[in-house]
C-alpha cells in the first residue's frame, strides 16, 4: 500500500480543467519539496511532467501545473485535450522512505 | 538525446535470482550528479520505486526490498545492473530503467530527480 494516497480515477471534458490530489502526512509531503509528477499514457513509459511541486521540464505544456498546501500536493491540467488521458503518478523522496509513489491516478477525458 | 535500454530474461523461475541490465546514452557516470535508478510495474498496478546508484558509487535502495536488491555499474560500458535474489511470482512487473539527476533542498538534502525513463522490460516469475 502506497504512503501517497491519489484518487483512483477522475474525468473531464476537453476544455475542462481536473485536479489530482497527492496526500501524505506531515512528516513527508507537509515538510519535502521533493515532490515529482509522471504522466503514463496507456502502454508507454511514464515521463516527467513537474518535479520539486510546481516546476516544469522543457517541452512540458503550461496547462500543466502543480502546487502544494499542507499534506496534500496537486496537480491540474487545464483546457483538458483527448491526448491528456493517461495514468497519472506522483512522486515524493524523503531521507527516511527514499523514494515513494501514490498509487496512480486514471484520467478519462470525456 | 538521452535514451536508456533494459535487458534481460522475460521469464524466471521462483527462488531464482534475475540480473537486469540498463544501457544507456546521451549522459555519463564522468559527470558529477548523474545517476541511474530502477523502477518497476506489476501489470495494472502502480509504480514501485527499486534502487539507484550515482556517479560516485553512492547507492539508494528501497527499504522494503534492499536485502534483495544490488545495483552496479560499469561507467566504461555506460551500463548499470540491478540483481535481485529469491524471485516470487509477486515480482512479476515490468521493469524500467531511468535516469536520475541529484538534486539538493535544504529540507530534504540530495534527493535523485526520476527524468527519463527507457521503455521497460517484462519479466515473469513463473515455474
């Protein structure tokens, strides 16, 4: 069982913007800026969408976005396009745990 | 362009140990802060991180499975092999290798960046 906890699925229609939550506690993602992003379309590997919360890699479109607040760090797509369905994991290192990934998140674009 | 590769035997018997392989280009274990690190993926389950190892031989491991685990590299071959001991048919997943660029926070210290992955390769755990 993943220490980071993610909703199973969410959805959206295109245009529309989604959120996909990332809960840990605060001795982990309340306190590590570690916090990473990965995009799985269906039968590919993941690529790194954000890393260290909100920063985005070269070529990683700005409707990508991430954030943080407490225990719970986020990440939001905006204007949702087909292509945007995919897997969707976060990522979080901490001295004590090294590297740590919720359990994935399903997004369906409607 | 970076690129990584994973190599391997698809099927493996249980208690056997598996030796995977990682080649990569486009990087070199000469620069400081480059590493490289092993992830894996049961079939429809969610990732899972293994162990990494950095240009200076320094190792991370996943506390759950570090008495299995064991990552080497061969800087001369740009390779990086991960063995692990006493298969189970639980172990089945694909396995991705990627690479890791240390970063530094002064909250967390060094912490590897996941930022490019190979394709993954499929291994069984099956008598």
């Amino acid at each position: 069982q993943s220490a980071l906890t993610q909703p199973p699925a969410v959805s959206g229609s295109p245009g529309q913007s989604v959120t996909i939550s990332c809960t840990g506690t605060s001795s982990d993602v309340g306190v590590h800026n570690s916090v990473s992003w990965y995009q799985q379309p269906p039968g590919t590997a993941p690529k790194l969408i954000i890393y260290e919360v909100s920063n985005r890699p070269s070529g990683v479109p700005d409707r990508f976005s991430g954030s943080k607040s407490g225990n719970t760090a986020s990440l939001t797509i905006s204007g949702l396009q087909a292509e945007d369905e995919a897997d969707y994991y976060c990522s979080l290192y901490t001295p004590t745990s090294t590297l740590v990934f919720g359990g994935g998140t399903k997004l369906t674009v409607l | 362009q970076i690129t990584l590769r994973e190599s391997g035997p698809t099927l493996v018997k249980p208690t056997q140990t598996l030796t995977l392989t990682c080649t990569f280009s486009g990087f070199s274990f000469r620069r400081s802060g480059v590493g490289v690190g092993w992830i894996r993926q049961p079939p429809g389950k969610a990732l899972e991180w293994l162990a990494l190892i950095y240009w200076n031989d320094d190792k991370i491991y996943s506390p759950s499975l570090k008495n299995r685990l064991t990552i080497t590299k061969d800087t001369s071959k740009n390779q990086v092999v991960l063995t692990m001991t006493n298969l189970d048919p639980v172990d089945t997943a694909t396995y991705y290798c990627a690479h890791g660029q240390r970063h530094y926070h002064f909250l967390t210290g060094y912490w590897p960046l996941i930022d490019y992955w190979g394709r993954g390769t499929l291994v069984t755990v099956s008598s």
